[in-house]
C-alpha cells in the first residue's frame, strides 16, 4: 500500500485538470488524425504534399511554442494564453472538413497547429508548477496518458461514427469540435500560482539566460529529430500493404493506447532512474520501430512495431519534457519548454519534407531507413554529450 502511495505521491488538483484537458484536445485532434491522410488523398494530394502539410503543421505548433513560452514568462499569464490556444484550436477543426482542395486543409491545419502551439508551453508550464521538482516526471507522465488515451479514443470514436453511424470523413471534422471545447472547459478551472520574475527578464528576449548544458540537450534533441517524420508516413506505409481503412485507424489507436498506458511509469521510472536514462530507452525504441518498417511489410509485425512505437512516444513525451525543465530555473519553465518543443518542430518540419521526397521519388522504406540512421546518431549523442 505504501509503494502506491509513494507511486502516485506529489500529484495535485491541478495536475489532473491539465492532464483531462489534454485528453479531451487530443480526442479532438486524433479523431482527424489517422484520417487525415486519406483524406487528403481523396483531394488528389502526394506523398509530397502530405508530408509538407504535417511538417508545416508540426512545425508551426512547435515552433510557436518558443515564443508562446517566452510570452507567457514575460507577462506572467500562462493559463490566459493557454485558454486563447484551447479555444482557437477547438474552432479551427471544421475548417478543414470544409476544403475543397488541399490547399485549404493546410490553411486549417496551419491554424489549428498554430492554436496548439500557443497553449502548449504556458500549459507544461502549468504541469511544472503544480507540482514540486521531485515529482515532475509524473506530472508529465499524467499528462502523458491524458494526451495518449485522448489518441486512443480519438480514433475509435472516429471510427465510431464512420463505420456505425455512417459519418462522412468531412463531418467528422464539424465533430471534433465539441471535445475541443471540453479541454477549454478544463483550463477555465485551473488555478494557477504566480511565479516571481525580475523585472529584467520580463524586458529581455531572454536565450541568453539558459545555460550550456540546456543549448546541448536542444542539440542533442535536433540531431534525433532530424530523423523524426511525420506519422503520417506510419499510416500511409500500413494502408501501402493492403491494411483496410478500419484495421488501419485500430492499428493506430493500440499505439496511442499503448503510450498512454507507458506515459506515466515512463515519468515515474525518470524520477527514479534518471530521465537521460530513459530517454535513451526511449531512442534505442525508436530505432526498432524505424528499421523494422524499414525491413518488413508483414501486416501482424507492423502491428507490433506500432505497439513499440507507442512506448516510445510514451517515454519521449513524459522523459523528454521533464529532462528539458532539470536545465532551466522556474521563472523561465514556459520558454524552456517552448524553445525545446520549437527545436522538435523545425527538425519535424525538415524530417517530413525529406521523408516525402523519398517516399514519392526513391520508395517507401526509405523514409525508415533514413529515419533509423538519424536515431542512432542520436541516442549516441544523448549517451556522450549530456
């Protein structure tokens, strides 16, 4: 009894809002997501454009989250941003159910990724303040399965109302805005503790102020995510095997049920253990994943390898982020984290142009291969520079 005490000790009121409003934001993001590329396909588009549409995408949500983070820091405002994010993320779904060509869900995903970038520093910033510094790779990890189960059911429901109901890919579009609200409703009910800024550094574009060992953890992270493309690509190379559209969506549900199981003893074991530790965990993963898709079109190994591939997804987003904050002063948690989330952004953006132009112009194993290679350098780089 007292081990699992000890095992869900430090976790707030706080913490478990945060953890229900990424629940219900991904439930609404991931309804869309394993779909997305199909649709997209429906509207004539590529591997090309696919893979700029999620880069861009990626991208502009992480990239944003830097200067939503330093923002947030600055005027001491973290849940009013996060709460401008929420809303605009949960409005800006139907506008790519309403596109007619590709062009148009870009412009919806450009802004619903945009949206989600504004709240996503000033809300981990909120996780790292709900709770004291011994416990934060919970913290994460609980937000973790809020964000992971949320990608589990996402999906199911989706397929839900598809494949039951009789639902359009283009209205479960219009659908996906009523969890987006819920997740709104959540951050309306946080309270959240103001953290002392010198006045200084409320005028200071402040990177000066990380120190070295946080530039080299971001370089570290650059290096893996070099290689790191979209999902999409996971999708797109399951249904290129002869997968149907249903087992597909199911497929991809295991894996965001499989993360969100890991996410919190991912966060749990980095307390203990040493997040670097497990982050490497979490690397050497990725690279089973990557050079199995790479080597092998048998549907029940594919199957597999997304079970894996969720416990990495698991480990990254619980270790990463609470290994990011060891680096950096409380005043300065939202843009710590944004800065290190613009960091996996840019890197996306770069992995999934690439991983386009080999899937259309060179094949399809490619996009792992060139994947599993930048992993490696990577998890190498994590073991000697940090």
């Amino acid at each position: 009894m007292a081990k699992i005490k000890h095992f869900f000790s430090g976790i707030t009121k706080n913490t478990i809002l945060l953890a229900f409003a990424s629940l219900f934001s991904d439930i609404s993001t991931e309804m869309l997501y394993p779909i997305l590329p199909i649709y997209l396909t429906q509207l004539k588009a590529g591997g090309s454009i696919i893979g700029l549409i999620e880069g861009i995408g990626q991208a502009t949500q992480n990239i944003i989250q830097g200067v939503s983070g330093w923002l947030a820091d600055r005027i001491e405002k973290r849940k009013g941003i996060a709460l401008f994010g929420y809303f605009f993320a949960a409005l800006a779904k139907p506008l790519m159910g309403m596109a007619s060509a590709w062009e148009g869900v870009l412009g919806g995903r450009f802004l619903d990724r945009f949206s989600t970038g504004v709240r996503s520093a000033p809300r981990d910033a909120l996780i790292a303040g709900s709770v004291s510094k011994e416990h934060r790779g919970k913290a994460f990890g609980l937000e973790g399965i809020g964000d992971n189960l949320g990608a589990f059911l996402g999906p199911i429901l989706a397929v839900f109302l598809i494949f039951f109901i009789g639902v359009t890919l283009r209205h479960i579009f219009y659908w996906a805005v009523i969890p987006g609200l819920l997740a709104f409703l959540m951050i309306l009910l946080v309270k959240e503790k103001t953290v002392e800024v010198p006045l200084k550094s409320k005028l200071e574009f402040n990177l000066q102020e990380f120190p070295k060992k946080y530039w080299h953890y971001l370089f570290v992270t650059a290096l893996f995510g070099i290689g790191n493309s979209s999902n999409a690509f996971l999708i797109l190379q399951t249904r290129a095997i002869g997968v149907s559209l249903f087992t597909t969506i199911l497929i991809y549900a295991g894996f965001n049920l499989v993360a969100a199981i890991i996410s919190y003893p991912a966060g749990y074991l980095s307390d203990q253990f040493g997040k670097k530790n497990i982050l490497l965990v979490g690397f050497l993963i990725f690279f089973i994943v990557y050079a199995g898709f790479a080597l092998s079109q048998n549907i029940f190994l594919i199957g597999i390898l997304f079970i894996f591939y969720g416990l990495f997804q698991g480990i990254f987003r619980s270790a990463g982020k609470a290994l990011a904050l060891e680096f950096v002063p409380d005043r300065l948690h939202a843009s710590g984290i944004g800065w290190y989330s613009a960091t996996i952004g840019l890197l996306q953006l770069f992995a999934s142009i690439i991983g386009g132009l080999l899937w259309d112009h060179i094949g399809h194993q490619a996009v792992f291969v060139y994947g599993a290679v930048f992993s490696v350098i990577g998890t190498l780089m994590l073991y000697f520079v940090l």
